[in-house]
C-alpha cells in the first residue's frame, strides 16, 4: 500500500489491499469495560513514569547528585528523565512486535508488570550518599525500564479501545486511555504533597525515605491493573486478522517493525512530528515547570504540586472534549488548532512566568497544559486509524514514542542551559519551533476518523 496524502479517500480500509472474507469474532467483552480497564492501565503506567518527574524536579538532584551543585545537578537529574525517552521507541518496536504477532492484551500485561518492578526498585534505590556512583548509574538503567515499558504500553491500550470501539465513537471511547495522564499526574502530585506534609518538605526525613513511598505504592497499582487486564479479551479485529494470517502465509517480511516502515514510513514520521508539539507541552508543563517554580521563582514545593494538580484537572477535561469533537470535525483538525494555538503562547509563557506572580505561574501552568489536552484527546483515536491491523501495534507505538524523543526528551533536558546562557525566552523559542514543525506534519497526514479499521 502506497503513502496517503491530505485529498485521498478518507474511507480508505487500513489493513490490507484485499478485503477479509472471515467474519470478524463476536466480542465478549464490552466496549465500556475495555475503555475503562485500558485507562486504569495507562494510569497507573503513567503514574509511575510522573513520580520519577515529579521526584527528578525535586529530589533526585540532591540524593543522587550532591556533589555537581544545584544547577548541574537538576541538568543531570533532567538527563535520567530524558533516557526513559530514548527508551521509549525500542520498547514501542518490542512490545509492538508481540502485540502484532500474540495480541493487544498478553503485551499489556508485560509492560505493566515490567513499569511495576523498575519503579518498585527505585523506591528502594540507596542514594549516592550511601553507595556512590552505583546509585546514578542503577537509577538510569531502572528508568530506562521504565521507559521501555512506556513505550510499550500506549499504542496497546488505545488500540484495545479503538479495535472495540464503534466506528463513529472512536475518539470518544479513545478519550479513555487518554485521560491516564490526567490521572496519573493528579496521584503522583498528590502522593508527593502528602508525604512532603506528614514527613516535611526539606528535612533529612523526606529525603531519607519520604519520597520512596509514591515508588513503593506503586506495587499495590499494579496488582490492581493486572487484575483489571486479565478480566478482558483480546479485540475481535486483532483476532479476526490474526486468523485470516493464519490462512493467507504470505508477507513481504516476518518483523512488524520491517513491515511497517516498509509500508507507512511516511505515516511514522508524519505522526512524530505532528504529535512533538504536545509532548513538549504536557513534558514542560509538569516536570520542567515544577522544578523552575520551586528554584527559579522560589515557590514553596506544596503551592507548586497544588498548582499541577490543578492543571491536570483542566487538562484532562480538554482531553475530554477534544475527543469527543474529533468524532464530529475530523482528528486533523483539532490538533492543528492546539498546535496553531501553542506557537503564540510558548512565546508569551516564560515572561509571564518570570514576572513571578503566583496567579501567573497557575494560569500558565493550566493553559499549557490545556493547549497540550486538547491535541492529546484525538491521538488515541488517529493513530490507531492510521496504521494497517497487521502492524498497528507496532506502527502507532514508533509514531507516538519517536515523538516522545523530539518533544519529551529533548525540552526538558535543554532548558536549563538554554535558560541560564540565553534566558528562559529561548526556551519559549524552542517550544514554539516545535509547534510549528507539529503544524506542519499534522497538516500533511490523511484525515481518519472515516476509516474503516477492519
């Protein structure tokens, strides 16, 4: 099958050039139950990739990097953000090679177990206090687990919901998966904020061991997603393909990853691009605007924590009703408008910020991360629709993860230079370059909410 373009039929059949004559499988699993378990599984997925943010912008600085000063010791600690990252797209090319080949729901599973250890783990981790080096370097291979996970685990919980969910509801059922974040970022903050009041913000005690406690918690999460995971079946057009496979034994290639470069390369790269724009929004808005509020500005480390919560409220209701508007106007559209929408604003945000009025850094906070909501809620619907069944898995997970490099990895981890050489305008600079490269791609991908996923 030959790249789309903009003005090709939006009723175009995403899996194969032949239609299948199987039947699809009657599903035995309702849609709503499918929604609902996939976005308790991105919750506490995404749960245990925030509190490393959280704890990168407030912690790790001190118990992992003492020795390199404050500055240098946020760049570094921002450096191990960065690596789950750099992760990401070889665990989307992993997991998505199982998730195409045995299914959706035994991939999930792995990664939530596989998220649950590393984090575990790192709620254990000494500091360098107590072990030196080995605690850096321990603490970067966990997150790259992590990371791993991650990359895994977003294309298989939206595509549970987009193979179940009815044609013209997909962005609508796509939303849940999609509010995981939402979620997620509401619990790490909170998890933070209560051990910072019961054990203190600065004292030996939280630094110690309070900050371990949300990566411990994180064990009990975990039971309940997989409890959550098991309860459900695998979606009828994964199996419904997998069987018309079973009958048909020709491919051009055995990997998934071979084979969607191969056919939708141009979607791939499209989709990275289009979606770098809400990384580095959500990715900023949380991790990197947490730590410059606490050390920049001088906001106790509460008011900060409220202040994200109060964000993820807002954005997730932008996740919300974007995806709902996408099942009207189409997914093109409503992530142009938040990238159009976020060149402007990245410019203005940093001198808003830096007037250091606390009124100001909850209104930035909350309309960055809306801007962010509202591209974020038709994502869980585009990209399934996107890729062919055979290798959807794989194809939207590249797509979604090499994004996460572009616009969640890089940010963050050059603000902190660009800011101290250049002053934090630049990195508003940076941002908006990212939004417009977002434009741009989003522009030239295929319109899909019309797209039959059979």
């Amino acid at each position: 099958m030959t790249s789309l373009t903009p003005d090709d039929a939006v009723t175009r059949r995403t899996p194969d050039a032949t239609p299948s004559s199987a039947p699809h499988p009657v599903p035995t699993t309702s849609v709503r139950k499918v929604a609902v378990a996939s976005g308790i599984g991105t919750t506490i997925e995404f749960y245990d990739f925030f509190i490393y943010g959280t704890a990168a912008a407030l912690v790790f600085p001190t118990v992992f990097f003492p020795a390199l000063g404050s500055t240098a010791g946020t760049v570094a600690s921002f450096a191990t953000f960065a690596v789950a990252f750099i992760a990401r797209p070889a665990g989307a090319v992993l997991f998505g090679h199982f998730g195409d080949r045995i299914g959706r729901k035994k991939t999930l599973i792995s990664t939530l177990l596989l998220m649950g250890i590393s984090t575990f783990v790192i709620g254990l981790l000494p500091g360098a206090a107590t072990i030196g080096v080995a605690a850096p370097i321990i603490l970067v291979v966990l997150r790259f687990g992590q990371g791993f996970a991650v990359g895994g685990e977003w294309a298989g919980a939206t595509l549970l919901t987009a193979e179940y969910a009815p044609a013209k509801k997909r962005g609508f059922y796509g939303m849940f998966p999609q509010l995981g974040p939402s979620a997620a970022f509401i619990l790490s903050s909170g998890t933070f904020l209560i051990t910072g009041a019961v054990f203190g913000d600065t004292n030996e005690v939280f630094l110690d061991y309070g900050w371990r406690i949300p990566f411990l918690l994180s064990a009990v999460l975990v039971l309940i997603g997989l409890y959550m995971r098991l309860a459900i079946e695998e979606t009828p057009i994964f199996r419904a393909n997998q069987a018309e496979e079973e009958k048909v034994q020709a491919r051009a290639t055995k990997l998934p990853v071979l084979d969607a470069w191969h056919v939708q390369k141009r979607e791939v790269l499209l989709a990275a691009g289009a979606l770098a724009s809400l990384f580095s929004l959500f990715y900023m808005g949380t991790a990197y605007l947490t730590s410059y509020g606490t050390k920049t500005l001088g906001f106790d480390r509460p008011f900060v924590l409220w202040t994200g919560i109060l964000g993820a409220v807002v954005f997730g209701i932008a996740i919300g009703l974007s995806a709902v508007y996408s099942d009207r106007v189409g997914r093109r559209r409503v992530i142009m408008a938040s990238c159009s929408v976020a060149i402007p604003w990245t410019l203005v945000l940093f001198p808003l910020l830096d007037t250091g009025n606390p009124g100001a850094y909850v209104f930035a906070m909350c309309v960055t991360l809306s801007i962010f909501g509202i591209a974020y809620g038709p994502t869980g619907a585009l990209l399934p629709e996107l890729f062919q069944t055979r290798f959807r898995y794989t194809g939207a997970g590249l797509g979604y993860n090499l994004a996460g490099v572009l616009g969640g990895a890089i940010p963050p981890l050059l603000a902190a230079p660009l800011t101290a050489q250049f002053g934090s305008i630049a990195v508003g600079v940076m941002l908006a370059l990212l939004s417009v490269l977002s434009l741009a791609c989003t522009k030239a991908l295929v319109e899909t909410k019309a797209v039959d996923m059979i």
